[in-house]
C-alpha cells in the first residue's frame, strides 16, 4: 500500500534547494538594478512569485521524469515516482502555484517580470524536460539558459526593463551550468545510460566530457569578469570572483587529471558554493564598492 501523501512530499517536488539558489540570485539582480534599497513589495511579492512559478516548473519536471525517477537511485523515492502524489494531484499542484505566482507578478510587480517568468516556465518544464533532455547530449548547454534567467527576473522586476547589467548576470549562470551539472553527470552517469538519458559523458565518454567542464569553466571565469570590465562591479567583487574561479579551475583540472574518485561531486558540491558566494560578492560590491583610481 502506498503511503498517503503529505505537505513535504509537495514541498519536495518543487526542488527547494534549486528554487532556493535561485531566488537568492534573483534577489541579488533585484539589489543590482537599484543604487538604493529594493522597494519592499518588489523583494517580497516578487521573491514570493519568482519561486512558485519556478516550483510549479519543477513539479511539471517530476511528472514528466516520473517513470525514469523510480529507475535510478538517486530519485527513486520521489513523490511521483513512489506513487505518493499522483499525476491528476501534481498537474493540479503545479497549476495553482504557477498562474499564483504569474498573477502576483502581473498584478503587483510588473507584466514584463510575470511574461518573462512564464517564458522559463515554458522552457524548463516542457521544452527542456519534455525534449532537450532526451533528445541531445547538449541537453544542458540549450536548456541552461531557461535556469539562468532569475538575476534577469529579479532585475526586471525593479527596473521594468531589460538592461545590460540584468542579461549579464544571465550569462555567468549559463556559462556555470555545463561544468555545474556535467559534473554530476560523471558521478551518476551508469544511472543515466540505464535510462537512456543522453547526458554528455552517456554519449561521448568521460574523458571528453572532462575536458569540457575544463573549458566551459574557463569561459565561466572569463565571463565572471566582465561585472568588473564594464564598471558594473568594482574591486571587492573582482578579488572574489578571481579567488572563486581559480577554486573552480582548481577542481577542473583535477577531473581532467582522474585520478581522484571523488572529484566529480567535489566539483559538482563546490560549483553549487562558487554561485552562491559569487553573487554574494556582487551584493557586497554593490553596496561598499571600491573602483580603480
């Protein structure tokens, strides 16, 4: 007999520690598109909308994965998976948190946040998770773009406008998310073949699939210096994002090397560290900023 479903089951499936990164990207967008304090209904209201409709595009993940979850072992005690929360109960989930969160936008931020928050809804939950992700071993690299939007959201959500500043901080997340994810996909990818999922080192082989995380992260660096280029960001941030990287470049090399077996989550755990701590050092930037004299 399978286990009624309950509250966590729910909260699980729209993936709280993604949306959590997320919105803390989101919230830093929102802190860089203003040279003062973000406006209280726009952090609150705005923060709040921007996570149910990325919850409500993780749930539509669950579903679609459902079959291919119960599978492997890292997700096979997933709420769908098990049987705990069916199809008709998580369609419905991911309907009322989705047009909830777009309402609150449309109605209390602004449309261009609210569109361009159905646009990612759009992107990860079906096109990414529908097709690109069992379509093509690029699957990450053309779907990444859909998940690196929320500085942009956050952004949008006080200027009302796209802006330079906004897209660029777009770039540095779609720029990490190869070597971020391809990263787990060394560790699980006996999982990943066992269900055809044509991850990159499913379908090239490992070695390639290194020396690729090294080169997208060197471009991640690259990008990661742009802020300070253009004069968006200052010294503070440089200095972070120059240690950040050389860590990420660091743990590249030593997948390029293999010869340490932990290498591939210690990337991966670490990746997840570097964009938490690099948008950090944008906020602090933001506030107590030091530019070359």
């Amino acid at each position: 007999m399978v286990a009624r479903a309950t509250w966590r089951d729910y909260l699980e499936m729209c993936k709280p520690r993604v949306v959590a990164l997320m919105l803390l990207c989101a919230v830093v967008g929102m802190f860089l598109a203003t040279p003062g304090m973000v406006p209280l209904q726009v952090l609150i209201i705005g923060t709040l909308g921007i996570g149910l409709v990325a919850g409500s595009a993780a749930v539509v993940n669950h579903l679609a994965d459902a079959e291919i979850d119960a599978r492997m072992a890292r997700t096979h005690n997933r709420p769908v998976a098990t049987g705990r929360v069916s199809l008709t109960q998580g369609l419905m989930f991911s309907a009322v948190t989705g047009v909830l969160g777009f309402v609150l936008l449309y109605v209390w931020i602004n449309p261009l946040t609210a569109w361009l928050n159905l646009a990612s809804w759009v992107g990860y939950g079906l096109i990414y998770t529908m097709f690109l992700k069992r379509a093509t071993p690029q699957n990450i690299v053309i779907g990444g773009l859909f998940g690196a939007a929320p500085p942009l959201f956050g952004w949008t959500a006080v200027t009302n406008s796209v802006d330079p500043g906004g897209v660029l901080l777009v770039l540095i997340i779609f720029a990490w998310t190869p070597p971020h994810f391809w990263a787990l996909a060394l560790d699980r990818k006996a999982e990943y073949a066992s269900v055809d999922i044509p991850m990159l080192p499913v379908t090239h082989g490992d070695a390639f699939t290194r020396l690729h995380i090294l080169l997208y992260t060197v471009i991640l660096v690259l990008s990661t210096l742009l802020p300070f280029a253009i004069g968006m960001s200052g010294l503070i941030y440089l200095a972070g994002a120059l240690a950040l990287g050389g860590g990420f470049l660091y743990w590249a090399i030593v997948l390029l090397r293999n010869k340490n077996p932990r290498a591939p989550m210690e990337t991966f755990r670490y990746s997840i560290v570097y964009l938490m701590v690099l948008f950090g050092f944008l906020m602090v930037d933001h506030y107590f900023h030091i530019s070359v004299s």
